[in-house]
C-alpha cells in the first residue's frame, strides 16, 4: 500500500496521495469528534487496517465527544484529512488568531476549553498543517477531494496555481453547487467528492459527491462511504 503524500509544488495547498495497490479506499464525511462511532462504522464495512486506507473529508472535530482523540486518529498511517471550516476555526483560536466571524464554541467546541495550553497548541499546530484540497490516485483516475465546494470547475486550476483568500474561503464555507443543484461537472478529474452540507443521503451532481450524511448525529444520521476505486457508496449506521 503506497501512502506517498506530496503537496503540489504550485498550490502546497494540494495534496497529491499515491496509489493503493494491496486494498481499498475510502472516502467519509464529516467526523465531527464522533471517533467511536466512526470505527463502529468501520467494522461495519469490514475496513482492514494497513490494507485500506480512509480519507476524511474534513470537519474532523467540534459536536462530538471524542473530539480529543483527533490527534490519535492523525497519527494513524492509513487515516488522511483535509480541513474543514471547524478545523480552521479550533487551529485559528489554538494559535492565538481567533476567526472573527463565526465562534465555533457556539458550535460544538467547548470540548478545546477542557484540554491543557500544551494540548491545545499540538491540535491547533496538527490542524493548521491539513491541505484544504486533496487528490488520490486510483486505476482509473484522480479522485479529488475539498471540504464545502470546489472553487473552480478545471482541477487543473487546482494544481497550478496556489489558492487565493477567496478560493480558501470558498473550499472551506460555500454550499453553492448543492444549493443551485449544479450538474455541470469539474473537469480533468474523475469526481470530487465533498462533505459540509449535512444531507438525508449522499447527493451527486455531475461528478460531485456531497457525502456528509450525518454519521456524526446519534440516531439520525449515518456515514456513507464512497469507495474511490469503483465511486461505489456504502452506509453504515452511526
């Protein structure tokens, strides 16, 4: 199994991730400190450990009651993450820059007063280190990951050119394309699979995914998970 992980030399916000050639993997929505509910999940699927790989589509932490296992589940070789708007938001305040416009205590982060200065300062530094855009090599093409909404409909764009403030903001907040039911698809990629918009099941547009089905929500909500070699869904109760 190959975990080789680059950043793109134009856009270190990219994150290149090699093949797997020995198992699968898996792409999941928003965690949201739900940690135990997500491995329930993965036995569930029958998820091998150092044979399949999983890919977080952000939102690791905030509303759950594991969200202090985050950094155990990073230090994991075959678990990868980008960030999400409520990553941003906890690294932000962890090093000292709060994010003026939303208080994320008023969104499930009160667990990041509970912690040590020390622990504080080693989550915030391991969240401001995820990619805000992710892509995976799989047999039959690039599948690419961001956490709310691609900023532009080339992924080539992705690659090439580092991203504005405004392309930030728009990987990290926009609901744009789930809102107006966008099917035009992202070109020079095989799909894009997103979380952030919490949804009844998991909605495609074109060759987007928006998975977040609300695994993080005891009793109402499930996790999907898009197998990346065959874009297959499969559910499994939170």
């Amino acid at each position: 199994m190959s975990s080789l992980a680059t950043r793109h030399p134009a856009n270190p916000q990219l994150m290149h991730i090699g093949i797997n050639t020995q198992g699968r993997d898996f792409a999941v929505g928003d965690i949201h400190g739900s940690f135990g509910a997500l491995q329930r999940a993965l036995d569930r699927i029958g998820f091998v450990p150092g044979q399949d790989r999983l890919f977080s589509v952000g939102d690791l932490v905030d509303r759950g009651p594991e969200s202090d296992q985050v950094l155990d589940w990073l230090d994991r070789p075959w678990f990868h993450a980008i960030c999400g708007n409520h990553d941003f938001m906890v690294w932000r305040t962890a090093l000292g820059d709060p994010f003026p416009d939303v208080n994320f205590l008023d969104h499930g982060g009160t667990w990041f007063n509970a912690l040590a200065p020390e622990q504080q300062r080693q989550v915030g530094e391991r969240l401001a280190a995820l990619p805000l855009a992710m892509e995976v090599e799989t047999p039959q093409g690039l599948v690419g990951m961001v956490h709310a909404d691609c900023p532009c409909d080339d992924w080539l764009d992705m690659q090439n050119r580092p991203l504005s403030a405004n392309a930030q903001d728009y990987c990290l907040w926009s609901r744009k394309r789930v809102q107006r039911g966008d099917t035009s698809p992202v070109r020079n990629v095989r799909a894009v699979i997103h979380g952030h918009t919490t949804l009844a099941r998991m909605q495609t547009l074109g060759n987007v995914f928006f998975i977040d089905t609300g695994g993080w929500r005891p009793g109402h909500g499930h996790f999907t998970f898009v197998e990346l070699h065959t874009l297959k869904a499969l559910q499994s109760p939170a």
